[in-house]
C-alpha cells in the first residue's frame, strides 16, 4: 500500500467514528427492525452461554453492531465489538490477499506453476498454478484424508499438522484427484499451499506477511494468523459444543493450526474496517480486484455450496447472487466455530456473523438480517 493509500484509509477511518453507531437500513421501521435483530440473536444465545458477535454495515455506516453471549465459559467474558473469533475459510479471502500483492510486485503470477515454487512437488503438480489453487480447480488431494491416524494419549495441541507438515503429506502421493482445471473442487489442500508459497516467495513467515502488508496498514489491530507460541490472539472467544445439553469446550482439532486455509482470528471491529477498504479499493485498484471477482469456469461440475446448490467462485470468495442480488460471501466451519460474511456490493450491504459454538448456522443468521436491511 503506498502512502497516499494509507492516509486515505485512516481519513476515512476516523470519520467513520463520528458516524452514529445505529443507522436505518432502509427508510422507515428503522427501530423495528433493530429491535427484530436484536430479539433473533437473543432468542438464540443466553447470557451465559457461547455466543455470537454481528456485524451489519450499510453505505459504510455501522447499522448494527453486538455481542451476544460470552467468549469463554471460565470467565465469562462478554462477547464485544474486539472480541476476535477464529474465522476458520472466512481466512482464505486474506490468503487470496496477500497473494494477489504479490503478483502486483511481480514476485508471482497467477500462472505461475506450483513445480515453479516447489520444484521437489510430485509430477502430478505440474500442470497446476497459482490461478488453481486460489479457484480450488487444482485437484490436489485433501490433507485431512492423508493424516495417520491419531494418538488418543497425545493432547490435541501437541499432535497438530502445521503447513509445511501438509506439503509434505501432498509430496508422498502420486496423482491428484482429476486434471487441474477440468473440475471444481474445495481444497483446503490449495490454500495451505499458497500460505506456504507467500513464505517462499516474500522470505516472511505468512502470520508476519499478513499483519505486515495487510492488517498494521488497514488498521486492522487485532487481527492474526494464530501460530502456538510465537503469537497471541487478543481478546480471544474459545470454541465450544454442546454435548448431551451441556456445554463443552472444544477450540482445538488436529487440523486447527494451518494457516492458509483458515488460521485468522478477527473481531467486528476489524471486519468493519476490512469491509471498508473493500468498499473503497483502497488495498487494489477495482481493476487489480476484479480478477478476484471473476468466476471460475471449468468443463467439469462447478463450484457448490455446502448443501450441493450450484454457486460461483473466484479467489477467496463465493460469489453467487442471492434472492436476485449480487453477493460475494464466504462461510467458515471448525471445531466449535461458525462463521460468515456476505457482501452485497450494488446495495452498499456487508453482514458478518462470528459465533464462537457449533451449533448455530451464521450463513443462514447473516442472510436472515441482510433480509431485515434489503426486502
């Protein structure tokens, strides 16, 4: 980002703090429809109990901002506006980020082969690029099906596949799973790899490229790519599930420490300002961006969302219309975590649900409010 960028973004920054913290989305039944979104969360999550922190923000104004709900069950943390969540995918639109800058620095392309940056890459990579991986169409298999099987004697934290442990699993295969480019397929496989390919190629570790080039620069200061023993996560929510009706804590899986494909913890907060960087092309030019927002087209089945419906895809971002309106979004789902954004850029619309249980749909919660904002 250079300097002109960058005091554009903190100007606008700082007048959006004199902004009224609750503005209508629509004319009319303004404080009705505050009121609907405030009763749906309530209805869902109780005072004491795992929760959830919503983001609703129209034209650049935050309409509605709260947290339900506590970010731990030891000390009962109120879920806030800094309260930072794990994103699990919701992550890969800053993988695709920090990819795309560097291909505007000429440090890598999109055609550039995945051989290229790591010639020691089975065949079978030869034909798959960096355009591939970020379109989930490189066909590499998934890491998660390759790990031995677990330990039960050995805690989960300690036993936890990191990224370049899963190139490594890739590098003992020899044949992906179709031809890259022939079909689509979601591959957190991919965004691993790209995570790794930002090391090789900036010479920085990926937490450090991101908070570096992406979140000190936006502003963004809670936000981080987690990493065990080199860096904390402010303000952390815990993950949790509910089990035979009581509530467990469950933040940690044997895949939770990848960093490409959903390493980020972020807040509302810092979404609000990562959503008006987007809103403002401040990070890449609309030009530079629209490569991001150009869907993906192969001869084989295409993209789908999770229940199987057809959608469309570009780097980082589902990019399906919903109910007849133009929307980039994308979903995240981990051990006791659910998350979701959904952009509706021609209505001037952004809703970010983060809930810290796994027992709540935040695509569909997100969907419901941007109704309470668009019909």
């Amino acid at each position: 980002m250079n300097g002109s960028s960058g005091r554009r973004l903190r100007a606008a920054l700082a007048l959006a703090m004199f902004l009224p913290a609750l503005m209508s989305c629509r004319p009319g039944g303004e404080e009705r429809r505050l009121n609907e979104l405030k009763a749906l969360f309530s209805s869902l999550v109780s005072a004491n109990e795992p929760g959830a922190a919503v983001l609703v923000v129209k034209d650049g104004r935050t309409v509605f901002e709260r947290g339900f709900g506590v970010a731990d069950l030891r000390a009962l943390r109120p879920v806030g506006r800094r309260t930072n969540f794990r994103l699990a995918s919701v992550s890969k639109q800053f993988t695709a980020a920090a990819v795309m800058l560097l291909v505007r620095e000429g440090q890598l392309g999109y055609e550039t082969g995945l051989r290229d940056i790591f010639p020691d890459f089975p065949e079978y990579g030869r034909a798959v690029t960096v355009r591939h991986l970020l379109n989930h169409t490189s066909g590499l298999p998934d890491y998660e099906d390759l790990l031995p099987p677990r330990d039960p004697g050995v805690p989960v934290e300690e036993d936890q596949v990191r990224d370049a442990a899963v190139l490594e699993l890739l590098k003992t295969r020899t044949a992906g799973k179709f031809a890259p480019g022939s079909r689509w397929d979601y591959s957190n496989s991919g965004y691993v790899l790209l995570g790794l390919a930002v090391e090789k190629v900036s010479g920085l570790t990926f937490s450090h490229f991101l908070k570096e080039k992406i979140f000190a620069p936006l502003g963004m200061t809670g936000t981080v790519a987690y990493v065990r023993g080199l860096n904390e996560v402010p303000d952390r929510a815990h993950g949790h599930s509910r089990e035979n009706g009581r509530w467990r804590e469950s933040d940690q899986s044997r895949t939770s420490a990848t960093l490409g494909d959903g390493g980020v913890y972020s807040s509302t907060t810092d979404l609000a300002k990562w959503d008006e960087v987007l809103r403002r092309n401040v990070l890449f030019s609309e030009e530079e961006f629209r490569e991001a927002l150009l869907p993906v087209s192969v001869p084989g089945p295409g993209p789908e969302e999770p229940d199987g419906t057809p959608a469309a895809y570009g780097f980082g971002w589902f990019l399906n219309p919903w109910r007849g309106r133009a929307r980039m979004w994308h979903h995240g789902e981990t051990t006791g975590f659910r998350t979701a954004i959904h952009r509706f850029p021609e209505d001037g619309l952004t809703v970010v649900v983060l809930c810290n249980r796994s027992d709540l749909d935040a695509s569909a919660l997100a969907l419901e409010s941007a109704a309470a904002c668009l019909f």
